[in-house]
C-alpha cells in the first residue's frame, strides 16, 4: 500500500499478510503510519497504490460498512459508545446489523460483555463507563459483528499497565476463542512482544522490519528506531 497526502507519502510500499488464528502485532514510532494502514484496510481511507484482498478478492472498491459486513472489522481509539443506550444495547446493534435477530443480538451482547468481564455494567449508560470498561465494550461490539479479521488500533491506551496487561491476555485469546486473525496495534513493547505471534514494524510510512517477537527484538535497525538498545537489552 501507498498513500500520499499532496507531496507527503504517508505510506510507502507496505506489503503483509494477516491470517486466521494469528496475532500480528503492527508497531512502530509515532506518526509511522499505523493507523493509516488500519484506515485503508477498513475502508476509512483510499490508497493512492496497492490493492487489499480479502481471502484472495480485491476489496478495494468496497465501502467501509461492506468490508465489516465481510468480516474485516476495527475499533477506534476513540470508542464513540452511543452514550444515551445501555451498554447491552451498545452491543447488540452490532449483532442486528450483521443480520441477527433481537433475541440472538441480546444474547450474543451478554455473552460479549460476560467474555470481556463487564457484564456488571450491561445496563449503565454508555456515557457512564469508566474509561478501561469503555474499551472492553467496544471490543465486545466489534466482536459482535463475527469479525473475520479484527483491526485494534491501541485497544490499551490510557489504561494503566495492570489494566492493559490483563486486556491484552484477553486479547491474545481471541483467535483462538472466535476464529479470527487479529492485527494489534500498541506501543507497550512488552506488552505486545508477549501478545503477538508475529510483528510488522514500520518507520516513516515504510516497512522497517517483520518476524517473530524474538528476531524483532534482536534487529539493529527496530532497536535502533524505536525499541532502544537499553530497553530491548532489558527483554526477557
């Protein structure tokens, strides 16, 4: 993929591959161009070049709510509950607009919540979460949608490191649990070292490394960017 903002190129031919059953995690310094991948494979931002397929099919030309439809599905930084419904509600129109009756939406939105450990707050307003259970409740509404491919841009941002140590351990369950592939984004480096079965890492809207947690660690150029050879030195 290729993106360019006038004479700024955003993105610079960054190719990868994302399966099933997989946690790819996608790092990188600020303003590398993370989320602007994650913006072109949910539809939120055409690319000046590339193409994304989707089990082998071109989905360029696909709106962002047909490619969720697909099972391509993202959550936000910024969650955006509909602040007036209760959470169970927040959850359930996920589940009705992939076709789900009321009855099934209702139950998939409890067994969400159940899954995500908020089922406490199912009948709060969305606008009275506490900000960590605010990010659970948008995962469980991205989930609802049966996402075959599930995009999470910095599902731990703002929590502090118990909270974002234990949604990540939820996280890493997801393929797993639901049959999905999962592309993580998260600056915590420990955290999605130990989330991720593999890891891209861009620099300056281009490709600067992809493998393993371990040879990523071990790569000059990715401690040199962005780890730190003190911190990387500290990796168990």
């Amino acid at each position: 993929m290729t993106v360019r903002f006038g004479g700024l190129a955003a993105l610079q031919d960054v190719s990868l591959k994302l399966t099933t059953g997989q946690v790819l995690g996608l790092i990188g310094p600020n303003g590398a161009g993370k989320t602007t991948l994650v913006n072109v494979f949910s539809g939120f931002q055409a690319a000046t070049e590339g193409s994304l397929l989707l089990d082998g099919t071109p989905i360029d030309h696909l709106s962002a709510q047909a490619r969720a439809r697909l099972g391509l599905v993202r959550t936000f930084q910024a969650v955006r509950l509909f602040p007036d419904l209760p959470v169970i509600a927040n959850v359930e129109v996920s589940a009705l607009a992939r076709g789900a009756g009321r009855a099934e939406a209702r139950a998939t939105g409890y067994e969400l919540l159940d899954w995500m450990g908020v089922s406490n707050r199912a009948g709060q307003r969305g606008s009275t979460l506490p900000y960590s259970d605010e990010r659970k409740v948008g995962i469980a509404r991205a989930l609802a949608l049966r996402p075959k491919f599930l995009l999470l841009d910095e599902p731990a941002a703002g929590m502090h490191e118990g909270e974002a140590e234990a949604l990540l351990e939820r996280i890493v369950t997801i393929p797993r649990t639901f049959g999905c592939g999962v592309l993580l984004i998260e600056h915590n480096m420990r955290l999605v070292m130990a989330a991720s079965d593999r890891l891209h890492v861009i620099e300056f809207g281009r490709t600067l490394a992809e493998g393993t947690p371990e040879e990523i660690k071990a790569d000059s150029r990715v401690i040199e960017a962005y780890l730190g050879a003190e911190e990387a030195e500290d990796k168990p």
